[in-house]
C-alpha cells in the first residue's frame, strides 16, 4: 500500500511539473513570436523610410541617373556583408513607399537635410512601423490595421506590389497571407490563380439553409468559384484532356496530393477521408472526400464530378448531407455543407437548381495546370517548391 500511495504521489508530482514545462515552453514560443514580429515591423519602417527618403530625391531629378546604383555600392563597402540593399531591393524600397502612401513626390535641395534626419529617426524606432509611417499607410488604406501588414515579410510585401496594381486588392492580399499565414510560395500561387476575384463568388443556398447568419457569411467567403489544381497534370494521368479522366482517378490525384489540396481550398480544414462510408437503412454511402473545418464548425463535403454540372448531382449531395447530420455530426457542430466540384458550371443556372435544397450547398469548377495560359503556368511555384515547402 505504502509503494501504491508513493507512486501516486510521484506521478501526482510529476504532473504538476509536467504542467510547468507547457506553461514555461508556451511562454517561449509566445516571446519568439512577439521578437519575430517586433523585428519584421522595425524592418518594414527601416524600408518605409528609406523609400521615402529616395523617392523624394530620384524622382525630382535632384538625384541624377545611377545615383542609386552609387549608394548601393558604397553601403556594400561601407558595411561588409549588408545584406537587403542592393539596388534592386532599394528600389524596392521606393516602390514600398509610394504604393502604401499618398505622399506629394515634391522635394527640393532646402527639404535634402530634414528628409535625411527622417530616415535616421525612422531607423531608430521601434513602435508600429513608426508612428509617421504608419499613420501615412494606414490613413490611406483604412481596412489595413497594423498588425495584419506588420505580419507578413518584406518579400510578400514585393511580391504583391509587383504582382497586384489595384489599391484594394493589395490590402486584400496582405490581409489573406496575414490570416492564413502564407509563404511566399503560396501568396504568389493565390495571385496567379486570381483568389482575389473568385472569393465569395461560389453559387449557393447558404444564406436560405444556414439558420446561423454570421454562419451563412463565413462559408459565403470561405469558398471560391474556381479552384486551381495545378498539381494535377492530365497528360501524367494518362488523359488527351480533362474530359477523359475517371473521377476515381482524378479523386487518388487529390488524396496523392492532400496537402496541396488543403493548401488550395483554404485554411482550417481537417482531411477526415475519401470514399467515406455511411451505412444507414440497410444501404452503404460513399462519400468522395469530406473533411471537416474548424472555422466554420462544419463537415464538408465533396463531391468530384469530371465533367459539367448536372442538377442530379445536387439530390445526391442533399442525401449525403441529411447522413452526415443524423449519423455523423456532433451535437454542437454546424450543419454539414456539401460541395459539388466539376469541370464546368453556369453560374444562373446551379442558382436556379440549389435555391431550393434545405442543405447547405454550392457548385465550384476547377482548372489543372494544362488549362491554365502559359504566362500563368510559369508565375506558380513548382511541384519541387511547394514539397520543399511542405
């Protein structure tokens, strides 16, 4: 008895202490995280200013042609193994400044000095971004809070300033890498397959089925018209084109592929399975894939169609939803949503089909790599990048 009770207490205390260590080990994380963040938001006002500062003097004429160039070589040697300022990058810089602020390209030699203590104090603070730059940035571009453009890297932010033109698309991207916490490999993939013009544009019934309206919202945004699967290539699956592949095949594409596939249709999704089976009334349901979202609290499920919409498909899809609700979910869950994923779609059309079901449903397409224009194809990361990445 004396050994049972010392054993309890010994795990008893190991317990508690085991309980330290997490508290202890997620207090370091968060302090990493925080160090991250403070030293990415130094660099972008260090970036913002020096933008500024060379902006208003090469664009007045005041600098002379390769003045950049110059700078850049003599802080090269100057300060060995400076890294981030060559000419391009400064260049960079400039462009940085003018796409996220409003401010008048006017200087003259009198203005030289005062722009030069700008940079100096700018170099030196730590607040977000600067109180001067982000007050410029933010004032001008209003649904942009700090914390989402401090979050992402300077090289996202080059990458959408050179990828993306409109104002309100810009902010659009840096707040998507900022949610979603994407690479640079996925912010570049997400510009090419145009995420920014296909969101919240899926045909569906979610506002008449969903009860929940902030539900009804979130899965209105949530899903996209088009998906790019640009890891599926038809010629490797030995098709002539989309239209002759098996959807069971095109289904072991995308499991081969589930990471990606997950990376593609959005954050918070949990893959739960293919050909998922639901026996009920005697009779075995196969779902083709279903998984399960954390931010919508719902399972979803897809199903793969190699050719264009059908109304049928929806009187399926409305029958796996009701097993899912009754056999599947759990008590505090959502309704389950269904996706219908074809090769072809006429949006007034699926409207007109699915404005009726009481499930939760909505039709999108999707594009491979083959279909995609060559000068898109070229703008994506390779296979190569994205398993490097993962």
């Amino acid at each position: 008895m004396d050994n049972l009770a010392q054993d309890g207490n010994m795990r008893e205390v190991q317990k508690i202490y085991d309980e330290a260590v997490i508290a202890i080990k997620r207090a370091i994380l968060l302090q990493q995280v925080n160090a991250a963040r403070q030293v990415n938001a130094v660099q972008l006002a260090l970036y913002y200013s020096v933008g500024k500062f060379v902006s208003k003097n090469s664009r007045t004429g005041y600098w002379k042609k390769g003045a950049i160039d110059y700078i850049s070589r003599r802080l090269q040697e100057q300060l060995p193994g400076l890294r981030g300022f060559s000419a391009t990058n400064i260049k960079q810089m400039r462009l940085f400044y003018e796409a996220w602020s409003a401010g008048q390209l006017t200087a003259s030699k009198s203005d030289y000095a005062i722009e030069t203590a700008e940079v100096i104090k700018s170099s030196v603070a730590t607040d977000d971004l600067t109180m001067q730059a982000g007050n410029e940035i933010f004032q001008q571009n209003p649904g942009l809070t700090a914390e989402e453009f401090q979050a992402i890297s300077f090289t996202h932010h080059c990458l959408i300033l050179n990828k993306v033109k409109q104002a309100e698309e810009r902010v659009y991207y840096v707040r998507l890498s900022a949610a979603e916490r994407l690479s640079v490999s996925q912010l570049k993939a997400a510009i090419a397959s145009d995420t920014y013009r296909h969101r919240g544009k899926m045909p569906n019934n979610f506002v008449q089925s969903l009860s929940d309206s902030r539900s009804a919202l979130k899965a209105v945004e949530m899903f996209r018209d088009e998906y790019l699967l640009d890891f599926i290539n038809v010629e490797e699956l030995g098709a002539r084109d989309k239209e002759d592949i098996d959807e069971r095949v095109l289904e072991k594409a995308i499991v081969h592929n589930i990471r990606d596939f997950i990376m593609t249709f959005g954050r918070d999704f949990t893959f739960m399975g293919n050909q998922y089976r639901i026996e009920a009334h005697g009779k075995e349901h196969f779902i083709d894939l279903l998984f399960y979202n954390r931010e919508l609290s719902s399972l979803v499920a897809i199903e793969l169609k190699t050719g264009p919409f059908k109304a049928a498909y929806l009187g399926q899809l409305n029958m796996y939803l009701q097993l899912l609700d009754d056999y599947i979910r759990k008590p505090k869950e959502n309704p389950s949503i269904g996706i219908i994923l074809c090769s072809d779609a006429e949006k007034t059309y699926v409207e007109y089909a699915v404005r009726d079901y009481a499930k939760p449903m909505g039709v999108a397409v999707y594009k491979t790599r083959d279909e995609l224009p060559e000068k898109l194809r070229r703008a994506l990361p390779s296979m190569e990048d994205l398993r490097k990445l993962l």
